[in-house]
C-alpha cells in the first residue's frame, strides 16, 4: 500500500546507508505480515485508517529507525539521528566552506606569510568547529531530557507522511552528452586561440599584461586536458550505455588537473614565502607603480583561485571515487567493462 510505502521511505532517511536495504527488507516483511494478519481476522482488505493504526503501533519512523543505531547515552536514540544530520550538515556544508572559500582566500590575502595564514584559518575553523560541535550537543541534550516529558515524539499521524518518491535510474541525456561536446570543442578551439588573442582570457588588460615564462611549460599539457575532454564528451555521446564512464573519466580528468595545478603551484614557488608571478608587465607597457599594483592584485587573484581550485578538487576526486566504487559494486558488469576498458 501507498502508506505503507510511505512509511518505509520515512524510515529509510533515518537509517545508516549501508544498513538501509537490509533493515527496510525486514521491516516491509513484517508490516505485511501483521496487515496480513488483520486482514484474516477481519475478513476483508484493511482501509487506510485500519493501515494507519498499524503504522501508528509500530511508532514514529524516526523511533524506529533509532532502533537500529548503536545506543548513545547523553543524546537518546530518538533524537541522535537527527542530532548527527544537524551536526554533519553545519559542519561539513556550511562551516568547512565558509573558511575554505571565504576566511582562508582572505587571510591568505592579507598576509605576507602563507604557512602563518593557512596555521590560523585551521586554528578558526577548529575553534569555530568546536563551538558549534558543542552548541549544538548542549541543545539536543536539553531536548532529550524535555522531549520525554512533553511526548513530542509521540504525536504523530501517518497521513502526514509526505509521498513516495519513485527511486530513477540515471541515464546520459542525449542533450546532454551533445551539450558536453560542443561545449568541450568550444573550450579546445577557445585554449587553441589564447596564445595568439591574450584578450580571450586577460579581457582589457591584455593591453597591459603577458603571460610569464613560468606559465609556457603548462600550456601543452592544459591543451591535452582539453583534448581529453574533448574525447570524453565523444565517448560518451557514442557510448551511453557505459554508465561508469562519465565517473572514471571526470575522476581521472580531476586528479590530472590537481596535479598539474600543483606543478604549477610549486613552480611559482608559492610555498617559499615569495612566489614568482604568472603574468607580467607587456614590453610596450612602461614600468610605473599603477601598472605594477594592477599586476600583483592580478596575480594574488589567480594564486587564491588555484589555491580554491586544488581544495575543491581534492573533495570532488574523494566525492567522485565513492561514487564510482558504488556504481561498480553496485553493478558487476561495470567491472568488466572497466578493466576491458584498459586492457583495450
């Protein structure tokens, strides 16, 4: 039945991920085994509100689902899941970006000294990390010793369970593959031009600044990364049913990228205290202090943009490794047709 499936859904957001399946198994087993049982009692198919009393007997999909999670004592098992989604969500997606993107970019700005800026953004986002760690344990606390006393959990209607959403496979959009290429052929022919229109990626300030020798020994191989996606876009548009081959590529893409930016973060010589800049004056441009200052707030925005760059790309190569790790696990066959893949 549709509240019953309801019901599952509800329990399953609650549930550990690796335990979902197994847990949710069991327990459709034995809701139907009890709907079962009145229906033979009863002698005819149970309504929806002969279901929801079932429902309601079993209890709050958030009780149940606490059920199954290891016991904790100072927050209950009712209410540490949503202690855990409360504390990962401000830690990991609001709190860790904030000083990643935001605080850090702009210590490193301010600061003569990188190693200092980088040691005092980690000691922030520890401190801030803590705070909040602990705020949010004091408030959760306080709301296990009050929740039992008041029932909040215990209040609840099954109708208010909100619909099933229908579980879609993923498959490559046709419009999408096509929009990947163009858009990658686009990025080639764009690389292809730089060296001879510096105004493609300098704008007006082409007319002040040249690329410095540091930057000439990047460019073939940043050309080959677009090549690369160039024929990763063709693969794909060519290959959809190769469901693991967007994730592989994009993560091989990804740690080549982070590697060369690391090169390039090392040639500039930005761990020494005194990098080297990656663009200078033009020749035709003349030496005064305007254009020099227009030169270095260019170049501490390129340095904090790859500095940004490699810390996101280190989390999308942890982000898209799982990924494919459970698509494989998920499907023998991609296995295969990974390991033909590099075989061939």
């Amino acid at each position: 039945m549709e509240l019953v499936e309801r019901y599952l859904q509800a329990v399953r957001f609650w549930l550990p991920k690796a335990q979902q399946d197994d847990i949710i198994a069991e327990l459709s087993e034995d809701l139907q085994s009890q709907i079962d049982d009145k229906e033979r009692e009863f002698g005819h198919s149970l309504s929806s509100d002969e279901v929801s009393a079932i429902l309601k007997r079993c209890g709050r999909p958030l009780l149940v689902a606490s059920r199954y999670r290891p016991q904790s004592y100072l927050i209950g098992p009712a209410l540490f899941p949503i202690y855990a989604f409360v504390l990962k969500m401000v830690l990991l997606f609001i709190l860790v970006p904030v000083f990643v993107f935001i605080v850090g970019p702009v210590n490193l700005a301010n600061s003569h000294d990188w190693g200092a800026a980088w040691v005092r953004t980690m000691g922030d986002l520890w401190n801030g990390a803590f705070a909040a760690a602990a705020t949010i344990t004091l408030i959760f606390a306080i709301l296990e010793r009050t929740q039992a006393h008041l029932g909040i959990l215990d209040k609840w209607d099954p109708g208010s369970l909100p619909p099933v959403q229908k579980r879609k496979e993923r498959k490559p959009s046709l419009t999408h593959s096509i929009c990947d290429l163009a858009f990658a052929f686009v990025g080639l022919t764009w690389l292809l031009l730089v060296p001879q229109y510096p105004v493609l990626i300098l704008g007006p300030a082409a007319a002040l600044l040249k690329a410095s020798p540091v930057l000439h020994p990047f460019y073939v191989p940043i050309v080959l990364l677009g090549v690369a996606g160039l024929v990763r876009a063709a693969i794909s548009l060519a290959k959809p049913e190769w469901e693991w081959f967007p994730l592989a590529s994009q993560l091989f893409n990804n740690i080549f990228l982070l590697v060369l930016i690391k090169l390039l973060l090392n040639a500039m010589g930005a761990t020494s205290g005194a990098p080297k800049p990656l663009v200078i004056l033009a020749d035709r441009v003349e030496n005064s202090l305007p254009y020099v200052r227009i030169a270095l707030v260019v170049n501490a925005s390129i340095m904090i943009g790859l500095a940004g760059t490699w810390i996101g790309l280190c989390i999308s190569v942890i982000v898209h490794s799982w990924k494919l790790l459970r698509s494989v696990r998920q499907k023998d066959s991609a296995a295969e047709h990974l390991a033909r893949f590099f075989v061939v």
